[in-house]
C-alpha cells in the first residue's frame, strides 16, 4: 500500500471512529520535576519513550507542518499540554528529532518507504506524572493524562482545514517540503490524503457520534481495536462500533508477571500477541485487504504488516526490569509507619484474598478474576467484548464473530513477523487463543497511589473514595494536581475539562463497595471507619516487595464463567 493511499483509508477511519472532544485543561507550570528510581535504566527509558512501535500515522515532516484552528504548530507545546502531553523541555534528540512531547516516535525511512513516519509508541499512553504545590514526579509506566481522542480528532480537522483555505494548504506544502518532505509528491499526496474531508460539509462526519467521552486519561482501546481490525483493515465499515466503555490507562510495572491481561483477562501472558495487538489498534497499517479494490490480498501479502516485532520485544524487556514506584515523602510528606503497619493488618485481611501476590510455579502472578455479579462494578467493557459481533466473512469467518477472534489476525501477523526478521524458534510465541470473561482482574496493588483515577473505568477519584460506602457521582478531571491524604487527584475547576457524570452507561462508579448493607449490589467487605480507611491509604503509600501479603500456588485459579451457560451461550455466536 502506498504512503497516500494509506493515509486516505487511516483518516476515513479516524472519522468514523473518533469522537472530537475539545479539552482546554489548565497549565500549572511546575518549578521542578522529580525523577524516581524504579530500577530501570534512564538512558532505556529515554529511548523507551521515542522507540517506533510501528503506528504510522501520518508523515513527520506532515504532523510538523500542521497548524491547530489558531494558526500555531500543531505539536507546540501549548497545543500539547492542552491534550495532556508531556513536553520533552530538553528538545530535539536522536531518538527525538522533532523535540516532540513524550509518547511520539518517528519511524526509519528505511523502513517506511523512504518517508519517516510519525506514530504513537507505548509510552505516549503509559508514562505519568504527578504534580504537588509546584513539583512534578514523573511515574515510569503510570497512567498518562493525553486525551487521545481529542488528539486523533484535532488532527482530522487539522486536515480538513487545508480543504477549505488555499492559503493554509500553500503554507503547509512550503513547511513540509521544508521539513524533508519530497516536493515531487507533495501536491500528489496531500490531494489523495484530504480527499475525504471534502464532503465533511454535506454529510455527517460520523454515524457513531454516541461515543462516550473520555476525557483525559482514558480511553475504549479494546474497542478501538476490534474496529480497527474488522472495521479499518478489512474494510467493512458497518463494523465499526461506538466507544462506550473508556478505561484507565493501566500502570505497566509488574505487568509481564501477571497471568491474564487486559483488565476483563481475556488474553494470557503473551507479551509479544498482546503487544501486537496494541500496535494494531492505535494503527499500526495492515495489508489484509488491497485498498483500492476492497478485495483480499494474497496470502503472501496478507498479514504483512508495519509492526516493529524488534522494538516491541526491545520495549518489553525494558518493561521487565520496571519496578512499582517508591512514595516520596520529600514531595508528598511522611508515611506514618504506625498507622501504614495497623493498615497491611487491614488490607491482609479484607484485600489480600484478590489483591494479594499469588505466585505460580512458572514465576506468573496468578491474578484473581472477579465475576461482574460478585464485583458489581460498570459492565460494558467485560460485555461489550464478550457479546459485541462483526461481520467477518471476508477473512473467512462468520457473519457474527466475537471480537475474541482477534486472535486469528494477531496469530498470522506474528507467523508473519516472525518470516519477515527469521526470528529463531527459541525466541518465538505459540499461538494465542483470547477468552471472554465475565469478570475483571485484581492485580496486585504496589504503587497504585500513583496511578489514580480508580476502578477500570476511572469513575472513583481517590482510594478514600473507593473505600467509601458513597461516592461523588459527578466531578471534574484534567488537573495532575495530587492529593496525599486521600490519594487521588483534586478536582480540576478549568473551563473545558472532562466532567465526569458515574449516571452513564460505561462510567457507572458502583460496585466494590465497603458497607454493612449485606443487600447491596457489588458487596465486599463490611463499612470502614474514616480511620480504617486512612490506615489502609498509609499501608498503600508504603507497601514493597518486601512486605507485601504474598503466596505461592502450584495451580491457577478457574477463571470465572466457564460454566456460566449464558456467557458461554454469547461466546458460541
């Protein structure tokens, strides 16, 4: 597929898919940023954070030249904080050329046709900061604050807007061509990119404008990517679903141990299928079909994909080496041991049982899956998965396949990887088959005061939440500005940030509830006094490695649903 042709079919399926959901959150300049030690090496990092996954998005020198509605860099730093990014201030480097924000990666010409591209990489979406009275921490592996679709979005209409003035598309081709765009195709290729912004003005933009916003920090990637596969790769546009159920970015240290993946563990611990599965879904290109005659290529094409097998497998071994990060009390203030030892006394006894270190034999995490009756938290993420369906005839599947059949795509794009770079045997993955669960994983909680909002979907803003018997069911998110006493995030007051409303569907903030109340929904354990919850947020602040409630297990779990009839029934579909 050419570089054109393959930016047409990427932005027709950008607006189809994203919902364009403006943010204007507010800059807190902080006066220094604090690096925390979480036994990887910073150099690794540094080229973690460029390393090109294969989401080849749009031409780098394109993605510079772009101007937002205001006439500015698109990717200038004003632009970027506004979308959440976090801004590189050492500026262009060799794994950074641009001096773009963290999270963006520019691909070998060599390997793109001769035309560096500019994509997403693991870290755009999985590297954090807090902020406290004007001082950063940067949390390697912890959630991102980017507003993903906002971003895919403003581009779509950075675009668009060269259609309709002549003198922002002259200045655009001037600074591409500028930028080591080659001035020959130029013309050629910007005319085929924008061809589908064209009708913008007499039809709707999208028929799925019902997605649910997600707002800085999340984002319905499990969706996105089985409309990317059954939707973008292989054409079928009636494919494409809304994006109703947005989730946290997880937090990736300990991640490799863990024996499901995903938050409703539906695929096993294969870092190499899960990480091309990602690389896919935030749009690493495809040659399933032959965009110009919608028909399937040949086999020998087929699964050929931008996928870079290599770094994905470099990125995961830094990842192993990542461990959870360490309250630091210089910034946050003192841990009260006494209170932190009356809290693991706590969270052993009420917590531990999903929460606790489970260690098989093979060194794998064995992580707890919680059925959604016994949880009780929001649904459609675990359900949209498992009884959402696709027409999948021209791969050769059924008119009603299950999303978990993503594993066929994933499986013959890894064969396919693994031809491509004569990967050894030793170094290669089985096949993986992905499940559907009705339920959610409990993973270990080390670190997670650093990783808020919580529950899946982000719908709960602090631990002391969390462990209450009510919740706010509306408040307001964008800010990183902490909060140590009740570990979350304070409320962002800015105009334009993402008020989060627990009444809809996909953000429903129940379940997981601490009361005396033995009738109500989601249920687990009994009412904690103000003070039993503090202890147990102190212990949270301080648990280790070390002192974490651990045990070791010779076989797994069963996970949940297996003989649930009905699941059972939707997963046969």
């Amino acid at each position: 597929m050419g570089r054109a042709g393959a930016l047409s079919v990427l932005f027709s399926a950008l607006i189809v898919t994203v919902a364009s959901v403006g943010v204007t959150a507010k800059d807190v300049t902080s006066q220094k940023t604090i690096i925390l030690d979480q036994n990887a090496d910073q150099a690794a990092l540094r080229r973690y954070h460029h390393t090109d996954q294969g989401t080849w998005l749009i031409p780098a020198a394109w993605l510079a030249a772009l101007e937002d509605e205001n006439g500015r860099k698109f990717m200038g730093p004003e632009n970027m904080k506004r979308l959440g990014f976090l801004i590189e201030e050492s500026g262009p480097s060799k794994e950074n050329p641009f001096g773009w924000p963290l999270g963006f990666a520019v691909s070998d010409p060599a390997k793109s046709s001769g035309i560096p591209m500019a994509g997403l990489t693991c870290a755009a979406c999985h590297t954090g900061q807090i902020e406290y009275r004007g001082t950063s921490v940067r949390i390697e592996g912890g959630q991102s604050m980017i507003d993903l679709a906002a971003f895919a979005g403003d581009v779509v209409k950075a675009l668009g807007a060269l259609v309709q003035s002549p003198e922002r598309r002259k200045a655009f081709i001037e600074a591409a061509t500028a930028n080591g765009y080659p001035a020959v195709r130029m013309e050629g290729d910007l005319a085929r990119a924008v061809e589908p912004f064209k009708s913008l003005g007499q039809q709707p933009a999208t028929g799925y404008a019902a997605d649910l916003p997600s707002g800085r920090g999340r984002y319905d990637a499990v969706q996105g990517i089985a409309n990317q596969v059954f939707g973008g790769d292989i054409m079928v546009t009636s494919n494409i679903k809304p994006r109703l159920a947005p989730v946290n970015y997880p937090p990736l240290w300990d991640i490799w141990r863990l024996s499901w993946l995903q938050y409703n563990a539906f695929i096993p611990r294969t870092p190499q299928s899960r990480n091309i599965g990602e690389a896919i879904g935030v749009r690493a290109q495809t040659h399933i079909v032959d965009p110009k005659t919608d028909a399937l290529n040949p086999e020998s094409v087929r699964w050929k994909s931008t996928v870079q097998l290599d770094n994905l497998i470099w990125m995961e071994d830094v990842l192993k080496t990542l461990r959870a990060p360490k309250w630091p009390a210089e910034v946050f203030g003192p841990i009260d041991t006494a209170k932190a030892a009356e809290g693991r006394k706590l969270f052993t006894q009420n917590c531990a049982g999903c929460h606790g270190i489970k260690e098989l034999t093979n060194g794998a995490w064995d992580v707890t899956v919680v059925p959604l009756d016994h949880i009780g938290t929001d649904r459609l993420q675990a359900a949209n998965w498992a009884g959402l369906t696709y027409d999948a005839t021209k791969i050769g599947l059924s008119k009603e396949t299950p999303a978990y059949k993503l594993d066929i795509a994933i499986n013959a794009i890894r064969r396919q990887l693994y031809a491509d770079n004569k990967t050894p045997p030793e170094q290669q993955e089985s096949d993986v088959e992905l499940m559907a669960p009705c339920g959610y994983k409990a993973r270990p909680l080390i670190g997670i005061w650093a990783s808020p909002p919580f529950l899946h979907n982000g719908s709960v803003r602090t631990v002391f939440d969390l462990l209450s018997e009510t919740r706010p069911t509306k408040f307001t998110f964008g800010t990183r500005e902490f909060d140590p006493a009740k570990l979350g995030y304070t409320e962002d007051k800015s105009d334009g940030d993402l008020v989060f409303d627990a009444s809809l569907p996909g953000n429903s903030n129940q379940g997981h509830w601490w009361t005396d109340d033995k009738a109500r929904p989601g249920r687990i354990g009994p009412r904690l006094t103000d003070n039993d919850k503090y202890a147990i947020i102190e212990y949270l602040k301080a648990a280790t490695y070390e002192d974490y409630p651990s045990e070791t297990r010779a076989v797994a779990a069963t996970m949940p649903c297996e003989t649930d009839k009905e699941w059972a029934l939707k997963r046969a579909r």
